[in-house]
C-alpha cells in the first residue's frame, strides 16, 4: 500500500540549508539560525558519524532554531530522530520508511525511474564542487532540465550553487529548489549569503488554483447594444474629432491589464 504524498505546501522550495559542522566558522545551531534569517526554510541534518543520542540531542536544538520563522529539519537517512520527514541516499532503502515527507538522491535518469513514494529528489552535480573536485560529470544547467523533465516528483538542485546567478539558472532550468551546503556553512555571514542566494529565486506561487477571471456580463436578449455605449455619438463638423461646440469629443480609455505570471547514494558535496 503506497501512502499519500506530502502536500506541495509541505515539500522543500528554495533555498535548502544542508549541515556540515566541520565546516563552519561558528557553532552549527547558530550558523542555522543565521541562515534562516536570511529567508531559508528548509535544512537537511547529516552528521550521520554522530552517535544516534547526539544526533537527535542536535536535531532538537536545529528545531528549535528554526521554529521562529517557521522552518522544517528533514533528517538524513531513514531514521528521522523524533521527527516526521527523511532524506534518503539513492542506494536506499526501498520502498521509502512511512514518514510524512520523504526525499532521494538522484543523479541520473535510471534512478529516478525507480522512485516510488517519494515526495521530491534532489539531482546533482549540477556544477562540480570545491569540496570533491571532479565528481560528476557535472549535469550543467541543460542536463538538470532534462531530467527534471523526467522528474515524476519535484526537483532541488545540487552541486556547487554558490551564487544568485547559479540559482537563478537551476530556477530556469525547472528546478523547485536548491541545496547548498559550502555558500552558507563556510560563510563569515551566514544570514548576508542566505538572502542573496534566497532573492534569487522566484516569488513563491500561491497556494490553490489561480483564480478565476468572471468572463464579460452578455446583453439580455433584444438589447439595443449600439445604445449602451458609454460615449454617445455626436454629430461633428470639420475634424472627426471636434464637436460643434469646438470642443474635443471624449474618447473612451483603452483599460490596461497587467498580466501576473509567477515563475515557478552520495551527493557531491557530502554522502547522506
């Protein structure tokens, strides 16, 4: 029995923090913090070499520090400590454990084919990354579009995203999301990194089906429509455009609409 998906409103967008303690400048709960005050939302706790009583000790401190501006931790592997969502390496397991959001590392198009219950991946290496030079071959922003366009679920980006012109690509390319782990955690400033790469990224789409246009009200039947206009004719001499009076016919505005449209295994940087 397959269990449903996570809401769209519950599955990780923009940018999404992933942890790495040994490469940060401060203590990992406030780099965190920092972080999300710089507008992200979502972190992927790894420190998986922790034993299983620090690491859960830990993921209450990064709840904890996220719960102000409303952020959600995501746990590395298939235990999620206490919590209700997982992120899984490509390897497995399958199917994915019955937790209320789970996510997979892919990086090609055979292991997407194999996702079954998962409610978004991430694909990578986008870029090739300073922390394992030469892993890949990186996918480039052409090759994450086409297998996003294989993606039966949404798409987080990974792989050496360290600017707001990467980020803006990957969005480009059809990708929900980016994972970054050097940008934010090796940063003197976390929150000033955090809201560059974070403002690149598209304005959300709004919860719901768009809304509804009311299409134009139709004339009752035996209605003179010639009649109802909202400038009468008037009789001129001279310009087409001067009444008798002399003074200039009022011409009827052309309204102007403004169209809204809002934009919609091992990782390389580290192994989940």
């Amino acid at each position: 029995m397959t269990r449903p998906a996570a809401p769209p409103l519950l599955r990780p967008d923009g940018v999404v923090l992933l942890t790495d303690r040994r490469a940060t400048r401060g203590e990992l709960v406030d780099v965190v913090a920092g972080a999300a005050r710089g507008g992200v939302r979502w972190v992927v706790l790894r420190e998986k070499d922790l034993p299983r009583a620090e690491r859960a000790a830990l993921a209450v401190a990064l709840r904890a520090a996220l719960a102000d501006t409303g952020g959600s931790l995501i746990v590395a592997g298939p235990d999620p400590l206490d919590g209700d969502a997982v992120h899984l390496p490509a390897a497995g397991p399958y199917p994915p454990p019955a937790v209320g959001l789970v996510g997979r590392s892919c990086h090609d198009a055979a292991e997407l084919a194999r996702l079954t219950t998962e409610d978004y991946v991430t694909l990578s290496p986008v870029w090739p990354t300073r922390s394992k030079p030469g892993y890949g071959p990186p996918l480039r922003p052409d090759g994450l579009r086409d297998l996003i366009r294989r993606s039966p679920v949404p798409v987080l980006a990974l792989g050496g995203v360290e600017t707001p012109d990467q980020v803006t690509a990957c969005a480009e390319a059809g990708a929900v999301g980016v994972a970054v782990l050097g940008a934010i955690m090796r940063a003197a400033d976390p929150t000033a990194v955090a809201a560059a790469l974070t403002s690149a990224f598209p304005p959300r789409r709004p919860a719901g089906p768009p809304p509804t246009v009311p299409a134009p009200a139709t004339p009752p039947a035996g209605t003179d429509v010639a009649g109802t206009e909202p400038w009468p004719t008037v009789p001129t001499q001279g310009s087409g455009l001067t009444a008798p009076s002399g003074r200039g016919r009022p011409q009827p505005s052309t309204p102007r609409t403004t169209d809204r449209i809002p934009v919609g295994g091992a990782w390389p940087e580290e192994t989940t």
